[in-house]
C-alpha cells in the first residue's frame, strides 16, 4: 500500500470508530465518502480523544487495526499505547504523522507507525519532535519513512526498542540532545544513515548510543562521508557509542566528526564501504577502543591535525581484519588499505591488524610524519605492542608472520583533507 495508492473507505472508517467505542475510549468521527477532508476529520476527533485522557491523567490506548491520520499533534504529558504489532497509525496525507513541541513528556508504545512512503520534504521525520524534555519512544515500528523515521531537535529521554526500517533519509536523527538514552533499536535499510547525534553548534550532548543493530546504510545523498553512515555524529561532545552491531554500510559504521570527549567502544563493525571508524576534523580527546572490523576499506582513523587540530586520541585494543583493496591500490593518500592512520598526539597500543593491504599502521601524514626528511616533529605519538599478522601461501601450505610495531614511521605524502 504505497501513499499515492492509499484510498480511505467509508466502511473501514466506521470499522475503526466501532473498534474505539467497544475499548471504551469515546467516538472517533465517522469518515463520509473518499478523501482528504474524511482523514482531515478523523485526526480532529483522534487528537481532541487523546487530549480529553491526557488531562484526566490516562493513557490512551489504540486498538489493533488501521488508522489513517495525518499531522497529528500529540499534548504535553501523553501516554499513547498500542496493541504491539497490531496498532497501525498510517500516514494518508501531509506529514508528519505524530508531532510533539515544547512538552514535558511524551510517551509512545506498542505502535506501528506507517508513512506510506509518502515524501515528507524539507528537515521533518514521520516522528517530529522539538523540545521535549523527555521523549519516551519504546517498542514501536517506524517503517515506509519518505523524510526520517525519527527527528528530534533539543530533546531527551529514551529510545528503545523500537524496529525502524525502509526509511528515506536517516531512522534517527537528533539535533542539539539534552541528554538521550538510544538503546537497543533495530535499525535497518536507510537510504542516508542510522542513527545521527549532531548538534548545530558545537558542545556537550552526552547521548548515548549502545545495544543497537544497524544494517543496510546506503548514501543516497552523496557527499565524502556526511551520508552512509552506521552511527555519525557532528560537533556532538561527549557521546558515547558502545556494544552496537553495524553491518553493510556505504561509508563508515562510526563518524565522529569534530566531536570532543567521544568515546567509541565495543563495537562488532562488518562490511564497509570506507572507513570502519572514524574521528576526524576537530574531535579532541577521542578513545576509539576493544571495536571489531571486518572488512572495510581502512580500519581506523583519528586525523586532520594540520587543518582542524584534530588531536588527543587513544586508539587501542581493536581487532581489524579483511580490508579490502581498492582500484589501483588508490586512495592511499587518505589511508585506504591501513589498518589504522593516526596523525599526531595520539597512542595506538594493543591492536591485531590482519590482512591489511597496504599498511598495518600508518602513524604522522604530511608534515607531521615520523622521519620526514631526516627531521622527527615533536609532535606525542605512541605506537606500541601492536601486531600485525600476514599471511603467505607456500603451495598448499602457509605460514604466519607476525611483526610488532613499535613506532614505525608511516608513508605519509600530503596532508588529509577531510
């Protein structure tokens, strides 16, 4: 049931007010003939319900069925419960389908929110919240998104559980967080990223990201590296992203762009098209530790220290295996084919790189690389107690080499620009 498809009958509009008034929550309007002016109605009565049990301190609880609504505004304190799997709240005209603004909290479960695939347009998600203090969204469906599954612009509270999948844009995307819990969450076929913690300014978020399953991130929208993403973040201080599962993604499972006090662990991270981890332009004190890639272009990067200052790292304990080459064995001047790239004032201890096509660790970069000309920078690097493993056939047979690195220069030729 595609959105341009969607027609809306007289019969399954009596249906869904006979399914309310048996639950005992009031009439919901009858729809009267096709059309926009019947969903146009529905929602009236739908919103006027839910406010009525919002003020007498009830939840408001949705049968099982389908229900066409569109721009649905939610009041300040709702609790709206659905049937899990059952409830259906379809988009059958302009979105979004729930808004919420400046409330105190907002409560959603057991729904399945459908957009149709109808396009949403400019910055808005099927779920459009702003300002709201406490945003509980938990064990819900977001599905068929023509803009974002979920926006949510200077809000808190908790993410959980919910499955957002075939979404247009981003399943999740926060701006300006006052403090977010998103744990979880099964997210799945995305045409930009997964989940975005970005901030329009740069300065302390503290959302949290850890338990989710992201797949299938494509990069609809082009760009080096804003779109195509597991996990982003931008400009967003003291995130943390932990023990997620990030698989099939166009560019990188974990960005942390300009973010401060990022910390990036625990992750299982599998088939990527770029850049498995990364902490780039502007980040500071970033730890990037104990992660598992398999199979990305480069394992991890923490770089841009000549053009953004980007510096203060700790990459340690990853294990980064099955990199894959790529055309020409090109793009080395941005890292591709090394297991990790570091710039300056950073450690690297503890990793196992395997299968690296071109560089194990590639530690400095333009003028900051070790042994440039004769001249060390005295800039702090640390690559200790690493290991890389290599693989040779022999016939039949092979062997295992093993090398520590501990503070081999890298190859760096010019400086990364981004």
């Amino acid at each position: 049931m595609s959105g341009a498809g969607l027609k809306l009958h007289r019969r399954g509009m009596i249906g869904g007010a006979l399914g309310f008034l048996a639950a005992g929550l009031g009439p919901i309007a009858r729809g009267r003939g096709e059309g926009s002016t019947s969903v146009a109605n529905a929602t009236v009565a739908l919103r006027s319900a839910i406010a009525d049990a919002t003020r007498a301190g009830r939840p408001y609880a949705l049968p099982a069925g389908t229900i066409p609504a569109s721009n649905l505004h939610l009041p300040d304190g709702v609790r709206l419960i659905g049937v899990p799997g059952s409830t259906r709240l379809v988009l059958a005209g302009e979105g979004p389908l729930l808004s919420a603004d400046r409330a105190a909290r907002i409560e959603l479960s057991g729904l399945v929110l459908d957009g149709a695939d109808r396009s949403l347009g400019g910055d808005l998600g099927l779920i459009d919240f702003s300002n709201v203090g406490e945003a509980a969204i938990f064990d819900c469906a977001i599905e068929r998104s023509g803009g974002f599954g979920l926006r949510l612009r200077a809000c808190g509270g908790w993410i959980e559980r919910n499955a957002i999948r075939d979404i247009a844009a981003g399943a999740i995307f926060t701006t300006d967080a006052t403090g977010l819990v998103i744990d979880e969450n099964r997210i799945e076929r995305c045409g930009d990223n997964g989940i975005q913690v970005w901030r329009s300014i740069r300065g302390d978020d503290g959302t949290r990201v850890s338990g989710n399953r992201v797949s299938d991130i494509k990069n609809i929208s082009g760009g080096s590296g804003q779109y195509g993403n597991g996990i982003s973040m931008f400009r967003a201080c003291g995130v943390v992203v932990t023990n997620n599962t990030i698989r099939r993604c166009a560019f990188s499972a974990v960005r942390n762009n300009g973010g401060a006090g990022v910390i990036v662990s625990a992750n299982s991270c599998a088939d990527l098209g770029e850049t498995a981890i990364f902490a780039e332009f502007d980040f500071e004190g970033c730890i990037i530790s104990d992660n598992s890639v398999d199979g990305a272009i480069c394992g991890v990067q923490m770089v841009n220290f000549a053009g953004s200052r980007g510096r203060a790292a700790v990459c340690s304990g990853n294990i980064v295996r099955n990199l894959k080459s790529t055309p020409s064995h090109s793009g080395h001047e941005f890292g591709y084919e090394s297991g990790v790239k570091v710039e300056a004032d950073a450690t690297v201890s503890g990793n196992v790189i395997e299968g690296a096509p071109w560089v194990g660790i590639l530690v400095g970069w333009g003028p900051f690389a070790a042994g440039r000309g004769g001249q060390r920078q005295r800039r702090t690097r640390r690559a200790d107690w690493n290991r890389r493993l290599d693989r040779r056939r022999r016939g039949r047979g092979g062997d295992r080499r093993q090398h520590d690195f501990r503070g081999e220069p890298g190859r760096g030729s010019r400086d990364e620009s981004g």
